[in-house]
C-alpha cells in the first residue's frame, strides 16, 4: 500500500553545513563553521548514520567533489583546490594552481571542474594522482563576469557554467570557455533526464532549451514574470525536471506551471497558494499492494 512520506533519519552532518554534492550514489556536505567535509552512502541513507568525516585546510565557503578514494575539497578563500584520501582522511596533495574565488563543481568522466573568477580549473584524478590544468575565461570577458556553477551530465560531452547573461560551455578537450548568448541572466540551468537538453531559465521571465551538445537555443518561451533585481526580496522562478515536463514556479501567480519539455508549452497551470520559492519531483517506482 502507499503511505504517507515521513522521515528516515536525522543526520548532524556537523556545524553550518552548505554546500551539496551528489555522484555515484555517495554524498559529501561540506560544513562551513567547522571546515569538515562529510561523507556517506547515498543506498544507505536512512538505514544507518555511519558517516565518515574528513577535516579540510579551514573553515571556509568550500565546494567538495569525490572521484574514487579521493576527496577535492575547492576552497573559496584559500582559491585553491586540496586533495584527501577518503579512506584516511591525510592530505594527498595541494594543487598549485590557483582558482580565484572558487565556487562550483560538476564531475564528468575522471575530471572535477571548479568555476573561478578566471576561468575553470579542470582537476584530473586517476587513482591517487591528481593534476590540475585551467580553462581561460573567452577574451574581453567583462569585468565581474565568472563561471560560479557548474553542470555536467554523464550522456553530455560538453559541460556548462553560467557567465553573466549567458553561459560558457566547453569539453574535456577543450583549452577555453566558449560563450552562449541568451536573452537574460541565468537564474537556474540544469540537464534534461537524457542529458541531450539543457533547461535554462532566465531573469526577464524565459525558459530556454538548448542542445547540450553543441549549445545551439532550441525553443524559448517567455513564461513568467521578470525578476525585479531593484527588489531584494522579491522571490526568484525555479524549476525542477520530470521526465517529460519542466514544473517552473510563478511567484507573481501563486502556481507552479506544467510545462512539456519538447515543445515548451504550459499544459496545466496548479494553484498552490502563497509564493512558492522553491521545489522538488520525487517519483516512486515498483509494486502497489
């Protein structure tokens, strides 16, 4: 029988915990108060609270990414990125080269991109060696203009950063950041479930679905009101991937639109009341007794 959701577990994962990342069913948090990096299977979340702690150079803003035994701890002030045996929890080794204003991270393949004011640091790890290499900013970029998230996709063989009002995209081979125009600042960007779109909205209100492969603009549509940037409480659209639909919450109407991901048009408008600001898609699968 289906029953009501409820919680697992409770995990104090240690002191202000902010930064997420997720890959190959393990998760690491990185605290930011206590500069602790935590770790657990993501299988097991709820069945046990065995965590495994490692502590990183400082307290600080940190972004972590895991790629076999080893643990990136990217370091916000520091501008750099730490290696760390997960097994152990000793310092491998500290890259030399820099990230200026570290923040962000995706992995693809054996390779964690951080964004940075300058460009992407590209941090290679096979076994326990890691090496670093970076990928520039495009030319006359403007002042203040830098990559600070990161998305990748497993079926994708290029990544995406947000730049501005726009994107920069790139590949594993890649030197450079290439830049995509759109029509507005990013406010959110994520791959579609098969990795072959890249869902983008921007502030003035439009949902934009791009080849991921080659960052061409598929469709846009503009489908909800334009953030107010003068106002500093206003409530910024989001939205989450299903399948086949892209839900894109509307502040400004008290709804969460239902809208098909091919061809980007609403088909259902749910009126839920309030100011919605944030939201998830959670799908069950199996039997029903």
């Amino acid at each position: 029988m289906v029953k009501a959701p409820h919680i697992l577990a409770t995990l104090n994962v240690g002191q202000q915990p902010t930064h997420f990342f997720a890959h190959d069913d393990r998760i690491a948090i990185f605290n930011d108060k206590s500069g602790t990096v935590a770790v657990f299977g993501e299988t097991l979340l709820g069945k046990t609270n065995d965590m495994n702690v490692v502590t990183v150079a400082q307290p600080d803003h940190g972004a972590p990414a895991m790629l076999g035994d080893v643990l990136l701890s990217g370091s916000y002030r520091l501008n750099r990125v730490d290696a760390y045996s997960l097994k152990s929890g000793q310092l491998l080794k500290t890259l030399p080269e820099s990230c200026p204003g570290l923040h962000g991270e995706a992995v693809l393949g054996d390779v964690a991109y951080f964004g940075c004011t300058d460009g992407v640091l590209a941090v290679t790890v096979q076994g326990q060696n890691v090496t670093a290499r970076k990928l520039l900013n495009p030319a006359a970029t403007p002042e203040g203009t830098r990559v600070g998230t990161v998305a990748a996709h497993s079926k994708s063989p290029a990544l995406y950063g947000n730049f501005g009002k726009g994107l920069v995209r790139w590949t594993p081979q890649d030197t450079a950041l290439t830049p995509v125009a759109l029509s507005a600042v990013p406010l959110k960007f994520t791959f579609a479930p098969d990795g072959q779109r890249l869902m983008v909205l921007t502030d003035d209100g439009t949902l934009h679905a791009l080849d991921a492969r080659t960052g061409r603009v598929l469709r846009s549509a503009a489908l909800v009101a334009p953030l107010d940037a003068s106002d500093k409480a206003a409530v910024r659209s989001t939205f989450a991937l299903g399948k086949s639909s892209v839900y894109l919450t509307s502040p400004t109407t008290a709804e969460v639109l239902d809208i098909s991901m091919g061809d980007l048009k609403v088909t259902h408008r749910l009126e839920v009341g309030g100011t919605p600001a944030l939201l998830t898609v959670v799908t069950a699968t199996g039997e029903q007794h």
